[in-house]
C-alpha cells in the first residue's frame, strides 16, 4: 500500500477519536485500530515518521511515541535499515461492533447465575430526590468534621494504615463493641466484631461461611431485594416467608422443612417497618437453635428511631448464640462510606476473620481509624440526633400531605424508624405503571411488588423515601404523585 494512501486512511481514523485525548494517543490508537480492524495488514510497510508527520500535520516526535509504543506491544516490528512494518502476529480479525445492549436482551455469554444478577436487579440509578426510599441527606453530615479526622490519619505517620486489614481497625472494634453494649443490649467482646465493606458483603461472607450450594435460606416476603439477589448469588434456594401485623410468620409447615438461613430485620423490617413482636423473637430463636439454623439479624436503620427508645437486638436475647448480628454505617453517615459490621459467635470469630481475608481483602483503616474518633468525640452520637429530629418532621409532612391529596385511596402502617413510609392502594393498581409515570414527572418512588418473592402474594404500593427531601419539597412532590396515581385509578 501506498505511503500517502495509509496516511489518508489514517486520517480517517484520527477523525473518529475525541479531541479531548492528547494528541500523540489519539495518532497511536488510530494506527492500532487501523492494524486490528485489518485494514493495515502484516506485512504492509508503514510510512517513515517524516512523511507521516507531514500528511497528518502532527509533529515528527508524535509519530516517533506511537511507532515506539506499538513495537513494545507487537503490533509492528523495526527492520533495520528497511523501515516499520506491521507485525505477523496480529492476523485479520472482524472490525469493532458496537456493545451489544444487554438490558432486556438475552445475555450471551453470561453464566447462570451472572444472568440471574442482571435480570433481577432491584438497584436504580436514582438515588436522589422525593421520594427515593433508604437514602439519608447526605448533605447535612457534618464535613468539616470528617474532613479533619481522616485527614489525619492520611499522614506518612500513619503509613501502616494503607495495608490490607483482616478483621478491621482494633479501635472501632472496640468503640463499635462499647456502642452496641448501650443501645442495643448486646454483651459483645470487640474480638467479634468484624468490619466488611458494606451490608452485601457482610451478607454474602456469611452465606457463603454458614451455607453449602443449594441449602434453603428464609427472606421476609416482602423483603430487601438486595439480600434476594446476594443469597441467590451464593446459590442457596430460597423460601419467601410472609409477613403480618407481628412480623414474620413462619408455620409449622415451614419448620418441618427447617432452612439453613434465616435473614430478618426484626427492629424495623424493610420495606415494611413491621416489628417483630417478643414472642415472635422468642419462638425464632428457639426454632432456629432446635433446627440448627443461623440467624442473620440485619439492623440497617434502628439508629433512626421515632419512637423514645430503639429496640434490643435478637443477638442479645438469645441465649444459645445462633445469631449473626449486622449493622451498617450507610444510612446514618453516608452510602458512600461502604462500611458495615458483623457481630458473630465467638466459636466462629477465627473463621470469619479468615474467609473475609481469604474472600475480600479487607482495608480502609484511615477511613476506620477516622469513625472510631468520630464516635469516641461524640459527634456520632449528635449527628443521629440531629437527622432524627429533622428526618422526623419530614415523615410528618409527608404522612400529612399523603392524607390530605389521597385519602382512603392508600395506607400506611407508618413504622417507628428508618426512611421511608410503604403505603399500600386499595384497590388494585399497576404499581409499576405509577412508578414509571411519576419518574416522567419528575418524582421517583419505588413499586411495592417489586419486593415480593412469592407473586401469589403480591400487593400494589409505593415505597417513598423521606430523609432526603427537604420540607418544602415534600408537599408539591405528594401533590404530583397523588395525580399520577389519580389518573392511573381513573384508566381502570
């Protein structure tokens, strides 16, 4: 092939990468993809630099870099003396499709499980505005605060806090330990204590610690659709348990075929707020010790309590430890923190701490080392109270302006924590269809259904998330929604 005809077809080439990439990648990537997409055969002699540089109107020392680099990856050889050419090994191959659009496609390629994952995933992109459910105002934590504690410990005088961590920072271990002690009733040694990045991998540790592939694992029905997909992940078979006025209710039909996991938010279960009453809490834990079935107690939001006083834990009732404690800094710090714990029994303390070595290679210490003066100063304890006070007054209004625009056309239990209010319509209604339509107006809320597992079950609602909206917000967003729903009643 001709000089000037490569350096044409180069051109072409150079005009398909953005400007905003330095020049001498964009002429390097222009040679690659020529080569790859076999329009530069091997064997076909590239121009010398000079005329390169000439046709492309590019300095001679940006076409020297991308010849450079591309003999160190082997895409054309130096011959002495005869110039540059395209390398044997690189054999003519189709040019570049576009991605193929996985989302409601069939997924080639995929494993079973990677194609359950994809195909029932309960995340959304939004995670901003009324009402989206389970997200706190992230814009009222206390920055300046936190800007200075893990500045702090992002010091060469703290170098050893960069290294990977098996368990967690002893510190917060010991300051979690302390904390759980008073609020939630739980005689906890800081060895128990093992801190995961995040509630999904604090689940999926224990699912994969406790339970065999194919083992039966019980989920509140409805329930966290991220638990669903984690323990389905892990391969477990899963029975929906469902819910009333006293929290799970598992028959004795259900114990007859006793599961390997039980997962249960017994404080404030998600989305429902339902509270698991004592003797319901009782008889779990004696089922479960009598069955040999673990108990994964999740406490995501019992911090952000409504009512005087949050409720003990399951770990600390128990008398026979069958339960796995998990909390999660999520919800009254910020999402971005990727911080959660596990209390365990203490026979299973070593093994945990192995398989989370051995699994995920646990880190972040300055961020740990960081929360644990955060909570040992006292400014944990006053963030609660201030976000309680004001996530409070918005449920309120919120539960206020829902009254006044619907009415009887939906209910609300109105749990004591969290942040968020499910309501349920009484009459039947394509929550989905709601959801869409009040996204297009602006307004994101979440289905009901989506949270049932067994779709015998499912009721039609709305999961609305208060924390943060601000006050003044709430009432116009209620307003659009309750039209939204009005218009979708009146199709029927």
């Amino acid at each position: 092939m001709e000089p000037r005809l490569i350096t044409q077809l180069l051109d072409q080439y150079l005009q398909r990468q953005s400007a905003s990439v330095k020049l001498r990648i964009r002429v390097y990537l222009a040679l690659r993809s020529a080569i790859l997409d076999g329009e530069l055969p091997a064997g076909t002699k590239l121009p010398p630099t000079r005329v390169l540089a000439e046709d492309l109107a590019i300095g001679r020392n940006t076409g020297v870099h991308a010849y450079e680099q591309l003999t160190a990856e082997g895409y054309i050889e130096a011959r002495v003396g005869d110039g540059s050419y395209v390398s044997d090994a690189v054999t003519r191959r189709p040019k570049h499709e576009a991605p193929k659009r996985l989302l409601g496609a069939r997924r080639e390629g995929l494993s079973r499980r990677g194609g359950s994952i994809a195909n029932n995933a309960g995340s959304s992109i939004a995670q901003r505005g009324a009402f989206t459910p389970g997200v706190p105002d992230v814009e009222l934590f206390p920055f300046h605060i936190w800007r200075r504690l893990v500045g702090k410990y992002l010091d060469v005088s703290h170098a050893h806090l960069l290294q990977y961590a098996h368990a967690g920072y002893g510190p917060l271990k010991v300051t979690l330990a302390n904390y759980l002690r008073v609020t939630r009733m739980m005689p906890v040694d800081p060895k128990q204590v093992i801190i995961i990045n995040g509630s999904h991998q604090a689940l999926d540790l224990c699912a994969r610690m406790l339970a065999d592939h194919g083992d039966r694992a019980w989920i509140e029905d409805p329930g966290y659709w991220g638990a669903r997909n984690v323990l389905t992940a892990a391969g477990l078979q899963l029975t929906p348990i469902p819910l009333d006025d006293k929290g799970m209710a598992p028959t004795p039909e259900d114990w007859a075929k006793p599961p390997r996991l039980v997962f249960v938010s017994p404080s404030s279960q998600y989305p429902t707020g339902t509270v698991l009453t004592l003797e319901r809490r009782l008889e779990l834990l004696e089922q479960a010790d009598q069955a040999g079935a673990w108990i994964i107690e999740d406490d995501y939001d019992n911090e952000l309590h409504f009512s005087d006083r949050p409720l003990a834990s399951l770990f600390g009732l128990a008398s026979r430890q069958r339960v796995i404690y998990m909390g999660t800094l999520s919800k009254v710090m910020f999402p971005g923190i990727r911080l959660a714990y596990l209390v365990v029994p203490t026979d299973l303390v070593d093994a945990f701490t192995i398989g989370n070595a051995e699994l995920y290679r646990g880190g972040r210490l300055a961020e740990q080392a960081a929360l644990a003066e955060f909570i040992e100063e006292g400014h944990f304890t006053a963030h609660i109270k201030r976000m309680r006070g004001i996530y409070g007054e918005r449920r309120e209004v919120l539960l206020d302006a829902m009254q006044r625009h619907l009415g009887d056309t939906v209910t609300t239990t109105a749990g004591h924590a969290g942040l968020q209010l499910v309501y349920r319509f009484q009459q039947p209604v394509d929550d989905t269809m709601v959801v869409a339509q009040s996204l297009a107006e602006g307004v994101v809320c979440r289905p009901l259904s989506m949270y049932y597992l067994d779709q015998a079950r499912r009721q039609p609602g709305l999961n609305l998330g208060f924390a943060a909206v601000p006050t003044e917000r709430i009432g116009p967003a209620a307003r659009t929604l309750a039209t939204v729903i009005e218009r979708e009643l009146q199709r029927r």
